[in-house]
C-alpha cells in the first residue's frame, strides 16, 4: 500500500445497539450481537477483491480521499468521498475471474462537496447515492 494510505481491519465493538435498543448484527450474517467487523481502508487509490474474487480498482483524481468500508465477505458496503470539489474525478477498474456476477457493486456511495463520476457502469453498479453534506456527521 503507497505512503499516506490507511487500512484497518476493525472488530469488537461490544455493547453497540441500534436506538431502539436492538443489538447489532455486527458481521452481516443476520444473527445480532455478534462483534463488529469489517475493513476500511482511505486513500487516493484503492484496489480490493470481491465476494467473487474479481479485482476491483477505486481511484480519485484531483482533491479528495476515498474511504472504502467492506463487511467480512468483501462486499463494498459503503464508499464515501473526502474533500472532495468539481475537479475531483472518480474512476475505476474491473478485472473479473471466470466464474462472476459481471458486477463490482458498491452499496453506498456517500458524495463529497462535488466530484464527476466515470465508473464505468457496467461493470460497476451503484445501489444508492447520498449526497453527505446533507447527512449530519458523515
């Protein structure tokens, strides 16, 4: 991983509820209560395998971070954007294996202050855009 670039791998959050009270399903497996996991790694580029194994590319241009946080089968979750302006260019790459859904999904993408999408689409499908600067603390 370049100078500059974080990634962790996050686990044992004990004790998180959702404000109803429910416990959290931490891993994704539809059992709540179990810890917290996942990977989140910020930078300018990232690449990453999905559930599939297929090699994934995420890269900025201009001002700006990326920050991708993928559950434990490797699926991106969330992809949010830092920093960003009207020069900040989003792009990527897609390299699958043979046996493949064809898709590099990301759930969420959470916008910045601007940037100008060029993920191909196919192979990247994006479930659901949010405009961050319009969700308090993100």
């Amino acid at each position: 991983m370049a100078a500059g670039n974080i990634e962790r791998r996050l686990t044992r959050l004990e004790g998180v509820e959702s404000v109803n009270g429910d416990r959290v399903d931490g891993n994704y497996d539809n059992i709540p209560g179990d810890d917290f996991t996942g990977y989140l790694t910020r930078a300018t580029r990232i690449s990453y395998f999905d559930e599939n194994g297929d090699r994934i590319g995420l890269s900025l241009k201009g001002p700006g971070r990326l920050e991708l946080f993928r559950d434990v089968e490797r699926n991106a979750r969330q992809v949010r954007l830092i920093n960003t302006s009207q020069d900040t260019i989003l792009s990527g790459t897609y390299q699958p294996v043979e046996q493949t859904d064809g898709l590099a999904i990301i759930d969420t993408l959470l916008t910045g202050t601007g940037f100008r999408n060029r993920l191909p689409q196919p192979p990247f499908k994006i479930k659901d855009t949010i405009n961050a600067a319009a969700v308090p603390n993100t």
